[in-house]
C-alpha cells in the first residue's frame, strides 16, 4: 500500500464559504473542459485550443491554491485547540502538488 511507511498525515479542513468557492471554480473549469472537449472535436485552430486549455488549468490551479490558503488558515485557527497544526512539511508538500 502507498505511504504506509509515512507518518499520519494530518486532514485539511475547508470551511464552508471556501468550499463553496473552489466547487463554482472547479465547475467553471468543468464547463471551460467541455468547451475545450468541443473545439477539438469540431477542428478548431490549435491557438484557440490552447488558449481555453490553458483557462481550464488557471482555474483548476486557483481551485487548489484556495483549498491550501483555506486549510492554512484552518491551521492558524486550530493551533491552540486539540488538533496538531500541520508541519511545515505537510504544508510545503500541499503546495508542491500544485506546482
């Protein structure tokens, strides 16, 4: 099994204002996918393609910086109750997924 030689990793919590914002963005980057899915079936100018694909990785891209800024926080906020903050680790690996 993956991981099992690696430490518990700690869960990251998004609010609910937050989720709300990443499920509109992950949306609109699931109807941006459709449109890009379309072009290339329809034979449009590579440009155009890439264009919009590269629209639909903006959006993924700002889905997930806003789960980790929101868990981050939830971090801060958490730090003096019962949950262990994350490490600095755990937080550097969160962003490298994105890169």
């Amino acid at each position: 099994m993956e991981g099992t030689s690696e430490a518990q990793e700690a869960p990251v919590k998004v609010d609910e204002d937050s989720v709300n914002a990443v499920l509109n963005r992950l949306r609109r980057a699931q109807g941006q996918l459709a449109g890009v899915i379309a072009m290339i079936e329809a034979g449009r100018d590579c440009k155009d393609v890439v264009t919009q694909l590269a629209a639909v990785s903006r959006a993924l891209d700002r889905a997930g910086f806003k789960i980790v800024a929101s868990g981050m926080r939830q971090c801060m906020a958490n730090a003096d109750e019962s949950q262990a903050p994350m490490t600095e680790e755990e937080l550097e690996k969160l962003f490298l997924a994105l890169a």
